[in-house]
C-alpha cells in the first residue's frame, strides 16, 4: 500500500468479502488490523504512509521491550 487510507479501504473491502463467504477467522483478524489502523491514523493524523504491524504495535504498546528505543 502506498497510503494509510488505501490499506484501511482495503481491509473494509476484504472484511466484506470474508463475511460474505462465511471465513469468520480472517473477519475477526481483519477487523483487529482496521482497529489498529484507525488508531495509528488518528494518532498520527500528518503521517500518511501505510504503518508496518510493528509500528501500529508500538503505537498502542509504546512500552512493550519490543518497542523500546535506547539512546546511547
């Protein structure tokens, strides 16, 4: 994806797509990518790339060891 909004239209459409063919699984994986998505839009309402998972992750875990920066 080029853009945030591009991947969230995205999973709109495949999440669509998945109820519409009963794959409840990839719905409920979707629809926790979307939530994070927003989330990361909304909290970087400037920042117009498509996050990686481990961005969106950090975002809503900033204190997780996983996202942890150390300055040296």
């Amino acid at each position: 994806m080029k853009s945030i909004d591009e991947h969230i239209q995205k999973d709109r459409s495949e999440i669509e797509a998945a109820r519409a063919a009963g794959n409840d699984g990839k719905v409920r994986h979707l629809e926790e990518e979307l939530k994070g998505l927003e989330a990361f839009k909304q909290h970087h309402p400037e920042d117009k790339h498509d996050p990686s998972p481990l961005e969106v992750y950090c975002d809503m875990n900033p204190e997780a060891p996983e996202c942890r920066v150390y300055d040296d």
